[in-house]
C-alpha cells in the first residue's frame, strides 16, 4: 500500500490498497482501516 504523507494536526498519512480495497488512515499513534472501501472515494480525495 502506497500511504501519503500528511501534515495536518493529528492526521500523519492515508493510503488505499486497490487489490484488498482497504483504506488506511494514520492518527497520531493510532491506525483506522476500512475495509471494502469505494476506489471512487478515495480517488476523488
């Protein structure tokens, strides 16, 4: 999974993996994962 670094308030990287369709956020020291994630939500970031 490519994650992209970001710099903004507790927000550290987000990144989608297209073949398992999981989206990943990066908060500080905790790590949310959705799964199932729509591709056109992501893209549209």
């Amino acid at each position: 999974m490519d994650m992209k670094r970001i710099n903004a308030g507790k927000l550290r990287a987000i990144g989608y993996d297209t073949r398992e369709r999981m989206l990943r956020v990066e908060l500080g020291r905790v790590d949310i994962i959705f799964g199932y994630a729509n591709e056109s939500k992501w893209a549209q970031g």
